[in-house]
C-alpha cells in the first residue's frame, strides 16, 4: 500500500469517527432533552393530574419533588457507575429505564402509584444523564466543547419551549380519553429509538484506572438527602412537627459524616464516591455553589407559576403553555448567544448579567401581577418572561462550561455528577419551599371567589424570594474565575487544542 493510500484511508476512517461522535452528541442531547421536557411537561399537566386523579397538594408536590430527590440522590452513583462500568453502557441501561419508568407513570392507577413511579423515573434518568456530560466531555477535545455545550444550551432552551407546550397539547387534546396519560407515553418511542441508536454510535468510554463504587457514600448520600427534604416537603400538611425540624438539622451532620467518611476512603483505596479533590478547582467549587442556589429558584418559579396561571387565573393548559413561549425562547436564543460570542469576550460579567437581568424580571412580573391582578393578559406577561428567559440563558450554557472547564478528565463523570446532584438537590429544596412560600400564604378554607386573588398574592410573595435568591447568585458568581479555562489565551495549548491528543484509556474506543 502506499503512502498517498494510507494517508487516504486514515482520513477516511477519521471522517468516520467525526460523523460517529456527531452522531453519539445527537443522542445524548436527545436523552437530555426527554429529561428536561418530562420536568416541564409535568408542571404545565399538574391541575389536570390534581383533579383527574384526585391528588392533593402534598402528592402533587411528591410527583416533581420526588423525581427530583431521586435523581439527586442518585445523580453522583449514576456518574459514579459510568467511571466504572462505562458511560455508554450505563447511559443504555439509563434509557431502558426511563422508558419503562415512563409507561408506569402512563399508566398508573392512583396518585400513590404515579407518585412511585416518578420516583423510579427520577432515579433512572440519574443513571443516565450524569453520562450525557462525561461522553461530551470524553469525546470532545477542549477547544470543541465551547460549540457543544451551546449547543446543549439551545437543547435546554428547546426543552423548555416544547415540554409545556406539548403538555399543554397533549392535555387538552385528551387523546383516546387518557387525560394527562400521554405526557408520559410519548417517551416510549423516542426512549426506544435512542436506546437502538445509542447502541450503535455511542463510543464507550470509562476511567483510566480500576475504580470501586463507595456503597457507604452511597448510603449517606440518599439518607442526608431524605433527612432534608422530607420533613420540608411534608411539614406543613403535618402541622410541622418537632421530628421533622431534629431530621433536617440532623441532615447536616449526615453531610459532615459524609465528607469525614470520603476523606478516609480516598486514603485509603482512591476511589470515593465524591472526588472531594474537585473542590480544590476553584472553578468547580465556586460553580457548585452557584448551581445549588440557581435550583432552589427554579424549583420555586416554575411550580408556583404553573398554579398561578391554572388555578389562580382560571386559565386552560394550552393557555398557559403559550403564555410560556417566549420565556422559553428567549432561553434557547441567549443560550447559544452567551456560549459563542459573549463569554469569550466578557468572561463571567455575562453570568452576572444573566443573574440581574432575572432579578429584574421577576420584579417586573410582580408589578405586573399587582398591578392587573387577576385581569392579568398573556401578552403582559411577555416582557417580564422575555427578560427572565434572556437571564437564564446566559447563566444555564456557561456556567456548566465554565464549572468542568478545569476538571481532569478522569474525573469527569464524578464532577458532571456532582454538576447535575446539586442543581437537582437545590430544585427539591425549591419544590419543597412552595410549602412555606407559596401555600403557607393561602388559607386552608377558601370559597371559590377567594382562590384567584389568594393564589396571586401568594404567587407575588414567592416571586419577592426568587429575586432575592438571584441576588444571591449574583453575589456568588464573584468567586467564579473572570473567564472559563479554555476562553484564556494560551488555554488551548494546554488543553491539546488544534493538536491530536495521545491515546488513553480515557480516550473513547469506538465499537461497531
């Protein structure tokens, strides 16, 4: 064979794995996207569910917060298992799962079987969305990942944009008379389709050295999570009992178990489940923080805005779902605009512009909503939605960018992890909040013509608390580096940017 052959057949079989990694990137953002529409898609189907299935307030709030607990208490094991048994197979098994979960929840027979079943979802997409991060970031050289993880902004803003609209679509076409059903059922085909494609182009990947799964860590994990977010999200329909103040406090100690716990096993074998090293990266530590606190708002807004609109305002499913549209597009637009143009310019200020522009939209809505009360119109909302939307999507891209972008990659599956577990944590927390914020200001007997103006002015009270948490995370993002390891000039250098990158064991092997 000669040389101009062989030059010819390694491009052509380097063409070949361009295309297979593009292809593995279209699957997994499609796993991400049937994460993020199930959440959103949820919320907008909340009153038909209460009402269809006769749940009361605290299932309803068991129905997003106990996915969103399983899925944090989950989401490091399910990094974890990825490091250790290979991140396609355990994404594959994430997906079967989550399909399986999905016709559960179609189907249930009562609001205690939906609530189980969520909680099975929530746990399944843990085993599979820690993997979509730690493939991108296995598979990707450093200087490609900022197009990537743009393009995982856009997918975020676009699971924003559809998941309310197709349940609100959904819902009110009440297709073969399942009511709410089919806002589960359709991930049956696209969870099927990704597991047969995935098989196919998904590379595998895992940690260059033998790891073992800290059952233990495990443990103390799910317990300090459960010890937390219980007692929060029960209190108020138990009369906030004196157990439940002791199990959250003692949460807290489970939390500093943990971390003496992890110190002695890394000691010991290297192989925690929590790589505590991690909050050495500055980026990383700082970018959890910001993570967590950024849950807890949207945790609290979305349920409460769902509400507000249904059961406060009177309005239909799909009303609201439109209503939503340009919050979610504006999402998707400022997420590719902040990855590709902004950060590299201005570094972190665009995050800490995304954070004041929210502050000023939830400020706006307040004024709005006291202002028309419960005459309120949707396109009087656009405004204040469109300059939220626009916020979030300068954080929500970024910031995960900006939190692996100094993370060995030996590490990625704990450090991507750890990126989904706090953001979930701090979501369950804001769910479990709304008892406090958002039902702890509406009287327990109310006639008809009380619910709409209670339920705005509690939705205005609990909007007051997401700004002040923005605020918050404005403060926060000061600790973040001025710009993302790979925006620094001279980064790419070190990262291998525009140079092939020696083979390791951490480097994908592609399988036909």
């Amino acid at each position: 064979m000669t040389s101009t052959e062989t030059t010819r057949n390694s491009l052509a079989a380097a063409a070949v794995a361009d295309r297979r990694r593009w292809f593995a990137l279209a699957i997994v953002m499609t796993a991400a996207f049937m994460d993020l529409v199930d959440v959103t898609i949820v919320n907008i189907a909340i009153p038909s569910i209460k009402r269809d299935a006769g749940a009361s307030f605290s299932q309803i709030q068991w129905i997003t917060a106990g996915y969103a607990l399983a899925f944090a208490a989950g989401l490091i094991t399910g990094g974890r298992l990825g490091d250790i048994h290979g991140r396609k197979r355990i994404f594959l098994i994430g997906i079967a799962g989550f399909t399986v979960a999905s016709a559960l929840c179609g189907f249930a027979a009562n609001p205690e079987m939906l609530v189980a079943s969520r909680i099975l979802q929530g746990g399944m997409a843990a085993l599979m969305v820690p993997q979509v991060l730690s493939i991108v970031h296995a598979t990707f050289p450093a200087h490609e990942r900022g197009k990537v993880f743009g393009l995982f902004g856009a997918i975020v803003g676009l699971g924003a944009v559809s998941g309310p609209l197709l349940g609100a679509l959904l819902t009110e076409w009440n297709l073969f008379g399942l009511e709410w059903r089919p806002i589960f059922l359709i991930n049956l085909p696209v969870g099927v389709a990704a597991l047969i494609l995935g098989r196919r182009f998904i590379s595998e990947s895992k940690a260059p050295r033998a790891l073992k799964l800290d059952l233990v860590g495990v443990a103390l994990v799910i317990l300090a999570l459960l010890m937390l977010l219980y007692p929060l999200t029960r209190g108020r329909e138990l009369g906030w009992p004196l157990w439940g103040y002791a199990s959250m406090a003692g949460a807290f100690v489970v939390f500093a178990a943990l971390v003496a716990y992890e110190k002695r096993k890394t000691a010991r074998d290297g192989s925690p489940l929590i790589e505590l090293s991690l909050f050495k990266v500055t980026s990383f530590a700082a970018g959890i923080a910001v993570q967590t606190v950024f849950g807890v708002a949207l945790g609290i807004f979305f349920l409460v805005w769902t509400l507000y609109m249904q059961t406060g305002l009177g309005w239909s499913p799909l009303r609201a779902g439109l209503t939503g549209v340009p919050f979610s597009i504006a999402v998707s637009a400022a997420a590719g605009l902040s990855v590709q143009l902004l950060v590299p310019r201005f570094g972190r200020k665009v995050l800490q512009a995304g954070a004041l522009l929210m502050v000023l939209g939830v400020l706006l809505y307040i004024w709005e909503s006291d202002r028309y009360g419960m005459s309120i119109a949707s396109w009087q909302m656009a405004l204040p939605l469109v300059v939220m939307g626009a916020g979030m999507g300068f954080i929500v891209a970024p910031l995960t960018d900006a939190v692996l972008s100094e993370v060995p990659r030996e590490h990625s599956g704990s450090a991507s992890g750890l990126i989904n577990t706090v953001q979930q944590m701090g979501n369950a927390l804001g769910l479990g909040l709304v008892s406090v914020l958002f039902f702890g200001q509406i009287g327990d007997r109310l006639t008809r013509e009380q619910v709409g103006p209670a339920f705005v002015n509690a939705f205005q009270y609990a909007l007051g608390w997401v700004a002040a948490v923005m605020a918050v995370i404005f403060l926060l993002m000061f600790a973040l580096p001025k710009r993302p390891a790979q925006h620094v000039e001279g980064a790419g250098e070190r990262e291998g940017a525009g140079a092939p990158e020696e083979a390791t064991e951490e480097e994908p092997v592609l399988v036909s």
